[in-house]
C-alpha cells in the first residue's frame, strides 16, 4: 500500500486547492471555482471518487454547523468538515483518524478576499489523509479508519471545524483509540536553506487534560508523567514508522505542539483522546500567514513552489504504516491495573480479555529510557506475574492479533 502512495498525486491535490484563490474560513462558500466552498466540494468529491472503489465500505459525510461571531469571525460563518469513513471488517467500533485542515490564511487572518494560497499550511496535510483515503479505500481494515477532517475548516481561526468535530464523536461516546494530525507537513527546507528531507516531528503531550487533581497525583506517585495514552501512541508510531517503508525517522517531542502554536489534534485531546500532531522539521515562517509579496527580493507567501511533494509524500508513508498497523492489531487493552498490595520483587498485572486478541505482551523498560526495551509474552491471559521488580522498571502490556499485529501498550495505574 505504501508503495502506492504518489508523490505527483500529492502534488495535483496542493496545487488544486491553491487553484481556488483562497481557503480562508470566511470566503465565498458557493462560487465553483473560488473560495472555501470550492474547496470543500472538490474535496468532497474526490472523496466519493475514492468511496466508489471500496465495495461499499467507505462513505463520505459533509457535517456542517453555523458559527456565530467570534474572535477572528467577524461573521456567521458556515463551517463545513469532509469525512471519509472506512469501516473496519472485524471491530469497526474501534477508530482511528488522521486529519488535515482545508482553510488558509494571509497575515490578518480575518481577510477573506486576497489570495491564500495555503499549499503547505495545510494543503499538504490535505493531502496526506486524501492520498491514504484513496490508497487503503481497496483495503480492509479490521478496526474503522476516518480519514476525517480531512478538511477541518476553522482550524486558523481557533480549532471550530476539530472542535466541532471531537465533540460529535465524544458525544457518541466514539471509540477513539487514534488520532495523527498532519498540519504544515510539506517541506523539508529550513528557512536558512538547508534541507532535512528524512525526519518529521511528531509533537506528543505528556499528561492528559481531562485528569483530575487525584489522577495526576496518582501518576507522579509512581512516575507515570510520560507513559499517558498519548505518549503511548508516539512510542507505537516511532516504533512502527521509522524505517525503510517510510524512509523516514519520527522525532517525538515530548510537548502538545510548538511555542505560540495549536492545531486540531488538541480538542480531541481536552476530550480524553489520544492524539499527536505532525509538522515538518524545521519551519519557515515566511512562508506560512503571510500575504503574498516579495520585499527585498524574498519572496513571502505560501506557495506551492516551496512544497517538497517527495518529503510529503513519506510523511504520508508515516502515517500510513501507523494506521494500518493500529487498525489491523486488536484495540490497546483496556482495564489494566498492578498490584501493589503487598511488599514483593515480582509483578502482578490485570486487564480486561479482548476476544480479538491471540495472546498478549509484557513489555518494559528502565524509567530513564523513552522507548519499551524488552519484551515478554504472556500468552491469551487477562493476569500474569512476572519476575521482575516493579519498583525497577516501567512495565506495560500490548495485545496481539493472530496476524501478528500488536497494539499500543497500557500502562497500569495501581489497585
């Protein structure tokens, strides 16, 4: 699958969606070829193009809402996402998102009318969930994928269109066990010129927001401030999407996104949700919010000919090889708990028996360490005890399919 994804394909999606003048949330919402609906509707309808070689399996919603007066909309506005779903074979309860946002903008963000040519914020995001909706909408996925918000309107003027979006599915009590952010992914040149065409950070919050003061307290208590679920998700990406099918090396930044900065990985995050966010490794802010001008012969604006559509295309690969790997391994488990009842140098651990799940791993690591270092097979348990000292080492467990797919690990708070 990954061999399929097409460096010119990404190409046509940017430059596409440069074509139509501007994305700013507030533009025109019903000329055909200029403005934010423009967008939305050729979005949406390669989408259905993609939908139509699925068997059914996929389908494609428009969800829409009304936004009043607020901030930087400075009039109601209709803000509109484009969600392709496939639906998972075996547990399509369970979903994964990858997302980009369709809405650009200039330097004053409320400038509906100059052009905003938006090819790297966030046209290569764009282009990154459409590439993979095309590529996996053959495919069957065990668990659902959304390639959603695929176009997240809203997302330069404060997050509405992902807001929106979180709390649909929150209020649906959704499944969410994933979400990849794609925002500004599109070039490998760092503003002094200097390329870096095979890294990608991932940006991957420490403790959740939804924590209560007894929760945190009860982390920090056992030295749990870098094993959230969300940082659980970035160990599994890195571990997954960092190698020869990608060409690519994950950077994990242990913060929610840049200084100064948010994207639309964070309202799934304030709702419980594990989320990560990527963006290329080194920015140039001349060519991101800025009006289109040249000044003292350099040229500003985000245009299509400062993309990398080889680079963008790997980030997709990253992305890809994620998804497919959490939609294909049973769901992380839930429920997991450790005894520590009483004063012993083993380990006990519990959790909650997935039927999807052939068998299940210990895995662990020394406390300084970022990434799971050993590995010890359990078998299709739901409890095991383990002969290593819990006060020595970070333990955690991860399921495994028949098809030899592992799942993200847990990590266990105390009984």
């Amino acid at each position: 699958m990954m061999a399929e994804i097409d460096p010119a394909r990404i190409e046509a999606i940017i430059t596409k969606l440069v074509s139509f003048g501007t994305r700013n949330t507030m533009s025109n919402q019903t000329d055909p070829t200029f403005g934010i609906g423009a967008a939305r509707d050729w979005i949406a309808s390669e989408m259905q193009s993609f939908a139509a070689t699925s068997g059914g399996r996929m389908t494609v919603e428009v969800p829409s809402y009304l936004q009043t007066v607020s901030g930087a909309i400075i009039q109601d506005t209709v803000i509109s996402n484009v969600v392709a779903t496939l639906k998972g074979s075996i547990d399509p309860e369970r979903i994964y998102i990858v997302s980009g946002h369709y809405d650009s903008r200039v330097t004053n963000v409320s400038n509906f009318l100059s052009d905003s040519p938006g090819a790297d914020d966030d046209g290569s995001g764009v282009a990154v969930a459409m590439e993979l909706a095309r590529v996996m909408a053959t495919h069957r996925p065990a668990a659902t994928i959304m390639f959603a918000a695929v176009a997240v309107a809203g997302e330069e003027q404060g997050l509405f269109g992902s807001t929106f979006m979180a709390d649909t599915l929150a209020n649906a009590s959704a499944d969410i066990q994933g979400m990849l952010n794609n925002d500004i992914v599109g070039s490998s040149t760092a503003d002094d010129g200097t390329k870096d065409p095979f890294d990608i950070r991932m940006f991957a919050q420490s403790i959740p927001p939804t924590e209560t003061l007894s929760d945190i307290e009860s982390r920090v208590s056992i030295g749990a401030e870098n094993d959230s679920p969300i940082r659980q998700l970035g160990r599994f990406v890195v571990e997954v999407a960092s190698n020869a099918v990608t060409q690519m090396n994950v950077q994990m930044v242990y913060r929610p996104d840049r200084f100064l900065r948010g994207g639309d990985h964070l309202p799934f995050i304030d709702r419980g949700y594990p989320a990560v966010r990527f963006t290329e490794p080194h920015e140039n802010f001349a060519h991101q919010h800025q009006d289109v001008r040249v000044v003292d012969g350099v040229q500003f604006g985000d245009l299509t000919e400062f993309c990398d559509f080889e680079f963008n295309a790997r980030v997709a690969r990253v992305n890809g090889v994620a998804l497919w790997s959490l939609a294909q391994a049973p769901g992380t488990p839930k429920g997991l708990s450790m005894d520590t009842s009483v004063l012993t140098n083993n380990s006990t651990l519990t959790w909650t028996a997935d039927p999807a799940a052939a068998g299940y791993e210990v895995v662990w690591r020394a406390s300084e360490d970022a990434f799971w270092t050993h590995v010890i097979p359990v078998g299709q348990v739901s409890s095991t005890t383990i002969l290593l000292s819990k006060d020595n080492a970070q333990l955690g467990v991860r399921a495994v399919g028949a098809n030899g797919f592992k799942s993200p690990a847990a990590f266990p708070f105390t009984d």
